[in-house]
C-alpha cells in the first residue's frame, strides 16, 4: 500500500539583499549587511512543512538540484529532516536561484529568477515504480518550462505527467506560481483534468476560472469563491479545489458543498515575513488529506499551518507539529 507524499517540481534556492531603495535604470544603489540564503520553491518549501507539520510522515522529494554549492546547500537543507526522502532529487547543471531585492524604504521585494535545472525537469526524472507515495505534488505550473510546454495529446507535458501518474495509482496534487498574463487560461486547465487536489490563491483562481475575485483595489468578491471552486470542479478536479487568500480559505469537495474557514486574527506585530504562507496553507490541506480528514479540518491547519509560517521571516521556520499549530487556532482563531 503506498504512503504518504510526494512533492515534486520547483528546487530554488532564494538570495535576498537588503537595499538602500531600488533604482531606476542607470542608477547605483547600496547593498547592506544581512545578506541571506534559504531555500524556496514548491518542493523545499511545501515539504520542508509538511515534514514539521507530521514528523513521522513519510515524505520523498523529487525534482533537480544542480552540481553546485547552491544545489549541496538545498541537499543539506532537506537532509535536516529524517522523514524525507530525498532519493528521487537527480542532480545535474546548475541550481535554480532567486536574488530578492528587498528596498528597505518601501518595504517592497523585486524577484529575479534563473530557470537553472528546474527548466528541463520532467518525467524521465520519475521513476514512477521506485516512488513510495499515496499524493503526488507538483508545483509549480507556469515555472516548470519543459512541462509547460504544449503536448499534442494532453494539451501540456505537465498534464501528460500527471495522467501517468494516476495511472500509476496516485492522487495527484497541483500549485501554481502567482503571474500576470494570459498563460493561465493555456497552462492550467489542461492540467486541472488530472488533478485529484487543487490548492491555489485567488488570484491565480481567478485567472485560470475567469470568476472575478479580488479588484485592483484590493477589494474581495467573497460572494463569487463558490462559482470560482465549482469552475474548478468543472475543469477537473475530482477531489477538493481549494482556495486561499488572507481572510478566508475555502473549498469543494465531491458533493459541491461550499466549506469556509475564516483566517486567524493575528496581533499586531506577529507578522515577521509572507514568504512561503501559501505552501504552509497548501501543507496542511495535503497533511490533513493524507491523514483521511475532512475537508473541513484541512481548511483549518491550512489556515493555522499559515498562520504559524507568518510568526518567522523565512519560509518554514515558524511551522511546528500539526498539534502545535493548531493550538493558534484557540489562541487566535474566530
């Protein structure tokens, strides 16, 4: 019987430098102290979480760390955590990276990504007979270039992976990377046919249903997140489409009940970083999947695996066992 999660895709490593302000074009601006590196994307991040959240779930990591420091650096990383199992990471070329400029005027962050490995990742990396999981986890669609690109028979390669993979007995799992554009409505709904877990934000839900969510104004469309999920359902997904955003989560299962859990109201000042929340919310809707739980439970240690993301200014740090974070959800839930 197969066990437990596999989450495959994205191996980054995140650079972030401290600026004086970002400049315009033509202009110099000062680097401070306090550079720092940490490892980012949809598997370091995703099962980095999952592996806090239930310390004796077993959990394997597929993608492509290149022949580098920055690749050993990912390796040591994952390698912190008994659980998972990092045999299916194939190493070959060089790491992808982000360099983050954090302006610490405006308190705004630019991204700069270098594709590295993470570009040619696809299939032939898999070898479907050797994995030990009962979920398969992919992310993301939009920064995985090989299998974003179009196939013939199944519309894009990630949607042929992800039939091979229930074929070879998986539920699969998918994220998607939060973009601009018109990619969304060529480069997600393919894959929505085979895809049993559906954990997006509402911008990305959004763009792939065409239900208007959030206005440029902020302002969320709170009525409209059933006809969004039921979108969802529509384009494929056979278990739970979820959706995430900072006041509520939301999702639909099988029999198109509509179920929302309400985000915690965190003090002020509990708030020490927003990188990698949405892989906490997405850990603990997959923890609480493979656990047979609700629909209704997953929503809330998503919301409260979040929650405990946002208490530390890296990605995973602040995430505890599945126990502990949800305790915030009596401490601070509504």
């Amino acid at each position: 019987m197969k066990r437990g999660i596999c989450c495959a895709g994205n191996i980054i490593v995140d650079v972030s430098y401290p600026i004086e302000r970002y400049p315009r074009a033509g202009e110099l601006t000062r680097i401070f102290e306090g550079i720092g590196r940490s490892t980012g994307g949809s598997v370091c991040n995703t099962i980095t979480d999952l592996a806090r959240l239930a310390p004796d779930m077993h959990l394997v990591a597929s993608g492509i760390a290149g022949n580098d420091p920055e690749g050993d650096f990912a390796m040591q990383e994952l390698g912190r955590y008994p659980n998972i199992d990092c045999s299916q990471v194939r190493r070959d070329g060089r790491t992808s990276f982000t360099a983050v400029m954090n302006d610490r005027q405006t308190h705004e962050r630019t991204f700069f990504q270098y594709a590295g490995s993470n570009a040619v990742y696809g299939e032939e990396h898999i070898d479907w007979d050797a994995l030990d999981a009962d979920i398969f986890h992919i992310g993301y669609i939009l920064l995985l270039p090989h299998l974003d690109e179009p196939d013939e028979a199944y519309g894009t390669k990630m949607a042929r992976l992800l039939h091979e993979a229930q074929q070879h007995g998986f539920k699969t799992s998918i994220d998607v990377v939060t973009e601009a554009g018109e990619r969304f409505a060529h480069l997600v709904p393919p894959a929505l046919r085979y895809t049993d877990y559906c954990v997006i934000n509402e911008l990305e839900a959004q763009q792939t249903t065409g239900v208007s969510l959030r206005d440029e104004d902020g302002t969320l469309h709170r009525e409209n997140l059933p006809a969004a999920l039921r979108r969802l359902r529509e384009l494929g997904v056979a278990h739970w489409a979820v959706i995430h955003c900072p006041e509520l989560g939301c999702g639909m299962a099988e029999d198109g009940e509509y179920v929302e859990v309400s985000s915690l109201r965190l003090p002020e000042g509990y708030i020490k970083g927003t990188v990698g929340a949405g892989d906490a919310f997405c850990a603990g809707v997959l923890c609480a999947a493979e656990e047979g739980q609700t629909l209704r439970q997953a929503l809330k240690l998503g919301a409260c695996a979040a929650a405990a993301s946002l208490s530390h200014p890296s990605a995973s740090e602040g995430v505890g066992t599945e126990e502990e974070v949800l305790a915030l959800y009596n401490r601070y839930g509504r």
